[in-house]
C-alpha cells in the first residue's frame, strides 16, 4: 500500500500522486514492437518453475499418484467392502475420473495456440500492460498456488480470451511454467477445443458434486498432489465463479482449502499465494453480461460459439492490464494460529480441516479478494462512467468541459483512496486539462457503442441496436420484461458495468457519509462511536453486495472517516473535556463541496433502492408463507419494471439486477431477517420474518430519502423511448389513412386524420 498518514492510513495527497505518477512506469506493453522478443512463439521456453521439486512429475505420473495413494485405497477398500470384482470396476471408475479431470502439457500446442493469440490480441487490443517489476519479483520468488482473479472487477474474462487462457499467455512470455488451471466442464465438453485446452495445462472440475463421494475424494487427492508433487503450480478463480457485474464477489474457500490441505497437515512446508487482478478497458463478453444481468441465460460453450466470437476481431478493445500482488506466505499469514500438531496424531488422508482451520481459510480468502481489488487498474472509461451517472441522476446533460474538470475531481479522490488510475496528472493544470482531455477522446473511442460526443460536444448514450426479438422468453430466468424497459436497460446497466469496479473504494465512504446525513438530522454534532455503528449495519447488509469482511470493518471506518474530512465533505468538531469525539458534515453550498457528496452517494444509490424494492416486495408478496427463489427473482423484477414505467421514486433500471435482487435475498439470510430450508427434494425455500423485516423496510426508505435524486431513473431517456413508440404508432396510423384514401375511403380518412390533429 501507498505511505499512510498517521491519522488513518490514508495517504497524504502529495505522496499519493507521486506514487501514481511512477507506479504505470512499471507496466511494460507486450504489444509494443520493442517486446517481441517476449512474446516470439518459437523461442526457446527455458521456463522458470515455482516451486521445483526433487523429481519432475509429469500429468501421467500425476494421475498414477493420485490413483495409489493411501486415501484412495482406503476408498475403494470401503467401497468395494473386500469384492474384487467390484473393486476391479472401482479402479476403472476412478481412472475414468482422472482421465476426465487431468491436465497435460504439449509445448507444441502451447506455442501454436499463443501464435494464434498473438494474431487475436494485436487486433483487438492498443496494448496489453504488464507490471513488469512485481511479475519479476514473483518470479524470483518460491511460489506455490498462484490464485487468480479473473478479471480483476473488472470482474470475468471474456469467452474468447479466457478460453485461451490469457495468465498462460502471460507465463510463457516471462519463461515461467504454465500452472494447471481448474476450469469448469462447460470446457470440457467443447468439441475439440476441450481436449486441446487440457494440453495446455487445464484440469476440469464439475461444478457440485452431489452425493458422489468417490469423485470427491478423486479430485480432492488430485488437488492435492498437485500442491505436492506437481512443479508448475495451481491457478484458480478463488470466487469461484465469473463475476458478470464487475464487481468483487465474495470468495468461496473450496479449492483453496483442498490447496492448502497439506501445509495444515505437514505435508509441505509453506505455500505462497499470488493475487493477480486483471483489467480490461473493455471486455469481451460485455453485452453478454449485461443480458445475464437481465436474466437472459448465458449461452453454452461450444466450439461452434467460439468460432463465431472470431467477429471481435473487427473491433477495438482497448487495453489490459495485469497486476501481481506480492506472493503471501501462507505459514507466516497464520503465523502462530497454524496448529499442525493437532493434525499429527493420524495419518493426513483419514483427517478433515477443523473449524479453526477454515475460520484462517476464510480470513485468507477475504485478504486476497481485497488485494485483488486494490490492484485494478482504474481506465479513463471506468471514470467517465461514474462521473456521467451521477450526473443523469442529477437530470443534468454533461458537455466536453465539464466532464474534463469532473474526471479531474475524480482522479484525485480515487488517488487519495490509494486506487490506481491510468491518467497520471503531472501536477500543472493545464497540461492535465490537456492530457484528460486526450485520455476521454480515446475512451470515446473505444466504448462509441456506450457513449458519445454529440455535435454541441455533450455526451449522449449511443443509439441502441439490440434486438431482443431473438430473445427466447421462455428462457428468461426473472420476470419477461418488456422490450421498452429492456431497451431502457441495457444502455444504463452497461454503463453500471464500468462504474461497478471503482465500488471498492467508493461503497465505504458513502456508507460512511449515508450514515452521517441520517444521524445529522437530528443534531449537527455526531457522535463518531454512534455514526460508526450507524454505518456496521449499512456494512452488514451490504456485505455480499460489496464483500465487506469484519475484521477489516475498524480500519476501512477509520480511513473512509479520515478521508471525507481531508475533502471537506465532513469535518471533525470540537471535543470537550472527557467528551466523546465528534464530527460533522460540511454545510458548504458551494458546488465543488456538493459535487463531491453526491458522487459518493450516487455510487450506492442503484444499491440501496434495489435493496428497498427487494424488501417492499417481501413485505407485500411473500410474508404469507414460503416461498421459492424463482418466483422472488420475477416478482421482483415485475414490480420494478411497474416503478420504472409509472416514474415512481427511489427505482432507477440496475434495480433489475438479477445478482443483486440475488445477493439483497442471502444478505437477508445472513442478517436473519429470511430463514432458509432445505426440503426433503433437495430443493430450498425462504420463509420471511415479518417483525425483523418491517423496521428494515423503514430503515431503508428513510436513507433512500437522503439521496439527493428526486427520481433514481433516466428520466430521459424513458421520455425518448415512450417518443419513439408514440411516433411509429402515428405513422402506422398515417399509412393506413393514405391506404384508406387509396381505395377512395375520403371521408373515413379525413374523419381520423381531423381527430389525429384535434388529439
């Protein structure tokens, strides 16, 4: 992290921006002339691996490992209760397993796929940016289990890219071993590309593995050797999945704890962790995500579907960037709390992790999403977007100047958080104003399908060209939305997609000033204990939705606090004798000073009146009986769409978010507010707690009250659309009256077009 004042870890902004000045000097551009050596396919590969052992094992010797070890032979002995024909089939079963799971290696098709690559990415990227300083620190270092991010928030690879595997790319290029990816079995089963992708180090998991148990202990064993035994290292997703929001997603500790397993019992002596975020200016897969978001299914993997995406190629995809964390040492992260003796009394392969053991796995976990999230490269795109919502909310057009001196507003604020942004001002202001001026018409550029400078030099949401009749209803997993609020939609949820990573520096502080404004209504002095507190149950319901951990909640209330003071947007009191320190916030009407208040506030707004409607609708719908999650995620998505075309307050289109209609249900698990049941058919149902539900709905209407946005929608352009409609309606009407007066219909024609006028 950047150097920290001493009042709360924030760094100062002097510091900060000559830390963000230097820091993208770091970051080599593989694309650039100057770097082919690196990327040359035929080289020789003299690759570094990370942690070498005494003996190179190869994939065969992997699954020869896995299939003679003590906790497979103890399976198949209880399995098979002593029958050796039923054993006999056992071991043919569990070599299927392996053949299905097991990564191989061929250099050949390595440095055939990255000639491939090297063809895509010089077509669709203006650069692909590497820190080159922190790769080169982490490969001196004796690293295990790289944990990968994929996509930094800017949060999931695209299909293509990911496909073809982009941090392998990136490995050959630096001579490091291509780690073995998990990948899931939607790869798998791609014709052709399954088999050539597993030849370049992927081993395939099934996404559950429901009640069997000799696959789960197949490929729990074989993760485990692969911390073992295998040289070249392990990389996976720690989420777990794609984020299609670009946001953080709270990790899940399955993989993790099966890679780590053996240092909690003995079996190796450390494993480092790398976290690696990556960002895209723009990805891939971005109309995809948005119609996930929506409810339309993603598409099955295919080859045929893969070789279709090949369109891209006539599009500008900006630049990524890959940043590298510094490797963790796993042993010395837990430090006194790793307890291995109590592992030693049995052998490893009749153990299980202890309680104690997956609370250090899912404090680890946390840490890593969190240094991920630090390390996002913040594109110019990422700004526009966070400066342009708040203005629409606002109902305020947004022209070239003004836009340039926001993006300067923000490029301070993200720098005083300690974010990385990819316009580095030079400190003379008008050589910025030049040089952010030059940084947005390259961002226009690149996302002219998201906005655009009109003629007067305002910047306008780009036509729409989607169409949602190839749309299969049927398939929608919410509620069939009409095609006017889809229209409405898309445009502002891709908008949201860009805005979403900046959430993890944004989300805390406007919790903080959310908090502040509703205890300020009562008295300008506020107590600082009771304003934290204020914002812990913001933290506690928001904590899926921006993957708030606890025991970071001191720290992160601390710096947020210190950081609105530094701003002027708050502003610490007086403190008397013995009395408790207070603060309050700054009453300043001057625009700058307000500007400020509502960028923050309306980075959470979507959030908070997505969790309002979610809460109204359990109140009213659901507070009956039980009920299932299907039918929550269309109710809800119904009565937004209702708000949304009746203009009604407190609703604005990302309400709609199938993921966070989602992740507003489980919060409300986790807070008790919902009770969740498994029933006898696997199936699960929520049952809503009316008494816990009701003062929340109040809670949440009264801070929705705060905002400072009379409606939380695009009023504009629910205007534009209902204009459009009305003008095809009148020139449908306008063809039948000349076909009426065609067949000499005169006075039925004049009739309706006199009532036309009239109306």
């Amino acid at each position: 992290m950047a150097e920290s004042s001493s009042e709360g870890g924030t760094p100062t902004k002097a510091k900060a921006e000559e830390r963000m000045r230097n820091y993208l000097d770091h970051f080599k551009n593989l694309l650039d002339p100057a770097q082919r050596h690196l990327t040359d396919m035929t080289k020789p590969y003299n690759r570094a691996f990370p942690f070498p052992k005494d003996v190179h094992v190869n994939p065969a010797d992997l699954k020869k490992l896995v299939l003679n070890s003590e906790r497979i032979r103890n399976v198949l002995e209880k399995e098979s209760g002593g029958d050796p024909r039923k054993k006999a089939e056992l071991v043919r079963t569990v070599k299927a397993i392996l053949d299905e799971i097991g990564l191989d290696e061929s250099l050949a098709v390595i440095r055939v796929l990255g000639t491939i690559l090297n063809y895509i990415i010089r077509r669709i990227l203006s650069g692909m940016y590497v820190n080159e300083t922190k790769l080169e620190q982490v490969r001196m270092k004796r690293s295990q289990v790289p944990v990968r991010r994929p996509d930094g928030a800017v949060s999931a690879q695209s299909p293509l890219v990911r496909r073809l595997y982009l941090m392998s790319y990136v490995s050959f290029c630096y001579n490091i071993a291509i780690p073995g990816i998990a990948a899931g079995m939607d790869f798998h089963s791609m014709a052709f590309m399954g088999s050539i992708l597993r030849q370049t180090g992927a081993f395939y998991m099934r996404r559950t593995f429901g009640n069997d148990q000799l696959y789960w202990a197949v490929f729990k064993e074989y993760m485990r050797q692969l911390v073992r035994a295998y040289d070249n290292g392990v990389e996976f997703f720690i989420e777990g999945t794609r984020s299609r929001s670009n946001k953080a997603l709270t990790p899940k500790i399955g993989l993790l704890s099966m890679a780590l397993e053996p240092l909690f019992m003995g079996e190796v002596p450390d494993v480092l962790v790398v976290p690696v975020s990556v960002s895209y200016d723009r990805p891939l897969e971005e109309q995809l995500f948005v119609y996930e978001l929506l409810g339309v299914p993603k598409p099955k993997e295919s080859t045929k579907g893969l070789l279709k995406a090949m369109s891209i190629l006539k599009e500008n995809y900006g630049s990524i960037y890959f940043e590298f964390g510094d490797p963790i040492s796993v042993r010395e992260y837990f430090g006194d709390e790793l307890n291995r003796f109590q592992h030693s009394m049995s052998p490893a392969q009749v153990q299980s992790l202890t309680k104690s053991d997956l609370t250090l796995l899912h404090n680890l976990a946390f840490d890593v999403v969190h240094l991920q999230q630090e390390k996002i490269v913040l594109t110019t795109f990422h700004l526009i977007s966070v400066y342009y919502n708040y203005r629409k909310y606002l109902g305020q057009s947004v022209n070239l100047s003004e836009l340039i001196e926001g993006l300067r507003v923000l490029v301070d604020i993200f720098q005083h958080l300690g974010a990385v942004t990819t316009i580095q001002k030079t400190g003379h202001h008008e050589a910025d104003r030049n040089l952010i001026r030059t940084s947005i018409e390259e961002a226009l550029k690149t996302h002219a399908n998201i906005l655009q400078l009109n003629s007067d030099a305002v910047l306008v949401i780009a036509k729409s060209h989607h169409d949602f009749s190839q749309v299969d209803k049927r398939k929608l997993k919410g509620h069939n939305l009409s095609d006017v609020v889809m229209r409405l939609s898309v445009p502002i949820f891709t908008l949201q997609l860009y805005c979403n990573p900046c959430l993890h520096w944004l989300a805390q502080p406007a919790l903080v000033l959310l908090a502040a404004k509703n205890l300020s209504n009562s008295s300008t002095d506020i107590n600082v204990h009771t304003l934290r507190q204020a914002v812990l149950e913001l933290r506690n319901l928001f904590a899926t939705e921006f993957v708030f951990h606890g025991r970071r909640e001191e720290r992160e209330f601390g710096q947020s606090l210190d950081h609105l003071v530094h701003f002027g947007v708050m502003e610490r009191g007086t403190v008397v004798e013995d009395g408790p320190a207070v603060v309050r916030i700054v009453q300043d009407k001057a625009d700058q000073q307000q500007q400020r208040q509502q960028v923050y506030l309306s980075a959470v707004g979507p959030f908070l009146c997505c969790y309002l409607q979610v809460a109204v609708v359990l109140m009213e719908h659901f507070s009956h009986g039980p009920f299932k999650e299907k039918n929550y995620l269309a109710k809800v998505q119904e009565f937004v769409e209702q708000l949304l075309l009746r203009h009604e307050p407190h609703v604005h289109p990302y309400c709609l978010s199938l993921d966070s209609i989602n992740l507003a249900l489980y919060s409300l698990v986790a807070l008790g507010v919902i009770a969740k049941t498994k029933l006898a058919d696997l199936t699960t149902s929520f049952t809503v707690d009316t008494a816990r539900l009701r003062p929340l709905v109040a809670t949440l209407r009264t801070y929705c009250d705060l905002l400072p946005f009379e409606y939380l929608t695009f009023q504009g352009a629910v205007v534009q659309l209902v204009r459009l409609v009305l003008a095809i309606v009148l020139r449908l009407v306008h063809g039948m009256l000349r076909l009426l007066r065609t067949v000499g219909m005169r006075t039925l024609g004049q009739a309706a077009a006199a009532a036309i006028r009239w109306r």
